[in-house]
C-alpha cells in the first residue's frame, strides 16, 4: 500500500481516543510514535503528531484499499484486550485538526 502512494501520511499509531458525539460515532484523539511522510511509494521521513476528529463510520465508508489483517497491540487499552486484529487502511482526507504539540 506505501508503495503505491503518491504522498500521504502513514499512521501506525492512535492514542487518547475519546467519543465527541455518540449519535455519529465522532471520536477525537492523537496520533503517537509514528507518523511518516510517504512520497513516491517510499517513506521519507517522520512528521509531528497530530489531534484527529473523525467517525469509525465515515472512515470505514471513504475507504478505498484494505491490506492483510495484522495481529497487533491495543495500545491504549491494552490492560483490558490485549489481543487485537485490524488491516490497515488507505483513507483520503483522514481530518487532522491540529498539530499536537509536545506529545
């Protein structure tokens, strides 16, 4: 999926995830060690974290590639379920509200 993208972001880690509005799923949190630039199908370099403001729904509908399921670490929650499996995800116009300062 990098290897394929023109420019963008790859996230490889969501954090402080809180509900905004529960009649539309809206969820704010923070990206965490881990946000890199990829242009040309290749990663070029890390960029700051950043405050997001977006649905599961919405995401899951603007959807345009999904790769392997991978098993991986529910970072935040991970005392409760330590166990999680999620594919990553090619989502345009992901909302990034703000650059998130000294996370």
């Amino acid at each position: 999926m990098v290897a394929s993208t023109e420019r963008g972001l790859l996230l490889t880690c969501l954090w402080y995830i809180r509900e905004v509005d529960p009649a539309t799923l809206l969820l704010t949190g923070l990206t965490r060690d881990g946000v890199y630039l990829v242009e040309n199908g290749e990663v070029v370099g890390e960029v700051n974290n950043f405050r997001f403001n977006e649905s599961p729904v919405d995401l899951l509908a603007r959807a345009t590639e999904a790769g392997r399921t991978e098993r991986t670490l529910a970072r935040e929650w991970s005392d409760y379920f330590n166990r999680a499996a999620v594919p990553p995800l090619r989502i345009p116009d992901f909302n990034m509200s703000s650059v998130s300062k000294g996370v």
